[in-house]
C-alpha cells in the first residue's frame, strides 16, 4: 500500500527538522513525514565533539533537542531508521530498502554528509576504526576509550582537530597522523597551519605529518599501528588502543543522480535551495547552492548554515519564493586557540585572492578571501573580535578599493570600511 504525503522530509537532523517546523508554522493541515536513516530523533551534533558527553556516559541533558512528543503534537510523523534507495521523480515516490513505497507532493532532499573511510587497509583492519559523524558512532568512541590511554587521530581538519582537543581533555594520550605536510592545507595557509601544529604540541599530542597508517596490529582489538612517512618511506610503529578517522566527508548522491537530479559535490540548488526538478529542494550540509553574495554555487557543511536553510527550504515548500542570502559564520576554541570561519572560505577560485592581516609573531592572525575587490569570505585565528565587521562587510558588499593594502595592518580599524562613504 501507498503511502503519500504532501511535504516529504529525507533527513532528520537540523536542516530536515527546522524545514518542518516551518511549514508547520504556515500549513497546520497538510500531510508532513521526516524520514530518517538513523533510529533519533533530532540531536545536536555539535554535543558529540564536547567532553561532556563522554563524562556524563552519552546522554547530557543538551543532546536532544526535540522531545518525542513534539513530533505527534505537530502533526509529523517521524519514521526511523529507513535508507531510501530510489526516487521516481516521474511519479513522485521514493523507494526505501524496508520494501515500502512513499509518495510525495513536495520533497526536501536534507540527506547530509557520510564520512570518508579511511584508505590502504585490508577490510579486517578497517573495521576497528572508529568515526565521529553520528551519535551511535560517539557511543561506540566512548566505549572504546574508556579505560584506555592512547588514540591515534587520523586527520589535518576541523573534527580531527575537535578530538585532539576533546581527547586532551579527557586525558588521553593522543597522536596525530596527517597525510599531507600541515594541517587544515585545503583552508588555512602555512601561517595559520603553524598555530594548529605549534598549538597541538603544546598539548602534548605528537604529530606525524605526510605520514598515513599502513597496518594495524592486534586481533579483535588495535593494539599498535605501523605509520609510514610519505616522502622517507621510514616506518614508526606506535602502540594505540584506538584509532579515529576524521579524513573530511562525501554525499551518498548515487539515488539522487539517477533520478536525474543535478549534482557535482552536492545537490546543485539556486538560491531558493530548489533542484533542477520541480517540487524538490535540497537543504543542509549535502546542498551546493547558488550563493547570492560569491556569486557563485557553493557548499558549506556547518550546523548555522544547516539550520538557515531549513527554514528558508520550507517556506518555499509551502509557495513562498525567498532566497537564501546569508553569511554563516563560525566560531570556536580549541588547544588554546580562538579559531573562527566566515562566508566563503575556499581558498581556490576564479579571480579569488588572499590577504593576510596581523601575524604569528602577533598571535593573532586572518586570512581575508578577495573577490572583485570585496571581501566574500575569511579565516581567523585569535580575531574573534572582528567577525562582527567582516560579515558586515560581506554582506554590505562593501568595496575595499584603495584600502586593499591597508586591511594587512591589524591597526587599521574595519569598521571604517562601513561608513557612508565607502558603500
């Protein structure tokens, strides 16, 4: 038997469930699903980097963030645990690997991100390493740490350096293994690199770069991995009693392309999140969408920017016409540092150019992203106190003119670029 919807939700985390609160602000009647491939309900993500939720054995108080009777009261029917393995966009359906068939009227592709396995390992060895993406996965971390001394973190990014902190935290022994020469390379120049590396060895965190784990050694649990340097071939073997993989994510998109939805590293949207097909959006971390400000599609995987296009999603699922346009940011503190990103952060683009401002003699340090001759995006190390100026100035569109050679001086005062004047 068919089941049919008229709003359709794949995916239960915050871009999936902020999207149906809002149609549920505007349409209190009509037929609403969130479909989801984990067995939660809506929790917070951004609790599973946090000590708390290993010292509190998984469940702090912050962890969920709807109750379960939030969804009935509103009309929602969750449905659990499902994979979706195909959809008809001809007849409006999708198929799920449980056998069952739904139909939909207006659906919202809010499928996320899955990590990326981490490479070079026969299968035996790569089931014993661990992920931090979703709350089972957290759970089976806190299993394997408990009453353990040393994890080897696999990664040069942002969740790899999330568990260095975490781990330290929890007095763990920790090694960082980085497959290329420094840290966060796809975002951060050699400058900002140097604060992650000279931040974790402050940590007490020892560091192999352009290294990779080429075995690991012990039967139903690790017990050491062989390290390989990239350029010397030398070959370190490291006792570990836990291994984390954070080697950055990928979009499952192949249902999605099949059904003739357009991708390239994300489901490709405009700016109102809507697909190349009619009645399909896309929404959250796996949505590459036409970004007003950068003029150009891009793809940010943060929670801020999932939940925004959340709502913005589905308003438009109820017949509004409104684009996204906004600056995401973000801001947090690890290993001693106060590290923040906003707007586009990509260091790779046509007419794109980077300005650094302050120094690491100064502690404080930025890397502004340029683009005709307005700033459209930044990385920044101890300058918390300017992110308020630098997403006014992306949003203004606030051209930096002749001051492009003074913004390097972290004297110079941005807010002066927001006068009058200078718009």
């Amino acid at each position: 038997m068919l089941t049919h919807y008229k709003y359709l939700i794949i995916g239960s985390g915050i871009a999936g469930t902020t999207a149906a609160d809002a149609i549920r602000q505007h349409d209190k009647k009509g037929t609403l699903a969130i479909l989801g491939n984990e067995p939660h309900r809506l929790y917070s993500r951004i609790v599973l980097s946090k000590p708390e939720f290993y010292e509190k054995s998984g469940a702090p108080n912050t962890l969920f963030l709807k109750d379960l009777g939030w969804y009935p009261r509103n009309g929602i029917d969750l449905l659990c645990g499902e994979t979706v393995i195909g959809l008809d966009v001809g007849d409006n359906r999708i198929s799920l690997a449980s056998g069952k068939i739904i139909g939909y009227e207006k659906l919202l592709l809010s499928i996320g991100v899955q990590p990326n396995p981490l490479p070079d390992l026969e299968p035996a060895e790569a089931r014993n390493i661990l992920y931090l993406h979703n709350l089972d996965q957290a759970n089976t971390i806190l299993e394997n740490i408990r009453g353990r001394e040393t994890v080897l973190v696999v990664g040069g990014g942002f969740i790899a350096i999330e568990l260095c902190d975490l781990l330290t935290k929890l007095d763990k022994k920790v090694i960082s293994v980085i497959s290329s020469p420094r840290y966060w390379r796809s975002t951060f120049d050699e400058t900002s690199s140097r604060f992650i590396k000279d931040a974790l060895t402050r940590n007490g965190i020892t560091i192999h770069t352009d290294s990779f784990i080429m075995q690991t050694k012990g039967k139903s649990k690790i017990e050491a991995a062989i390290i390989r340097n990239k350029q010397t071939g030398e070959e370190t073997t490291v006792p570990c009693t836990t291994v984390i993989a954070a080697i950055g994510t990928h979009c499952a998109l192949d249902w999605v392309k099949e059904a003739g939805i357009d991708c390239n590293i994300g489901i490709l949207t405009d700016e109102r999140l809507k697909t190349n097909v009619p009645n399909i959006w896309a929404a959250g971390d796996c949505a590459e969408y036409f970004d007003l400000i950068s003029g150009r599609h891009i793809k940010l995987a943060n929670w801020t920017n999932s939940r925004a296009h959340g709502k913005i999603a589905g308003v438009n699922m109820i017949g509004e016409s409104s684009s996204y346009r906004k600056t995401t940011f973000y801001s947090t503190e690890k290993l001693g540092l106060a590290i923040s990103f906003v707007g586009d952060t990509s260091r790779l683009g046509k007419d794109k150019r980077t300005i650094s401002r302050g120094s690491y003699e100064s502690h404080a340090y930025a890397e502004l992203r340029v683009r005709g001759g307005r700033i459209i995006g930044a990385t920044m190390i101890n300058m918390a106190n300017e992110l308020s100026s630098i997403v006014s100035l992306i949003e203004n569109e606030i051209p930096m003119g002749k001051h492009l050679k003074e913004i390097r001086d972290p004297h110079f005062d941005l807010k002066s670029l927001l006068t009058h004047e200078n718009k």
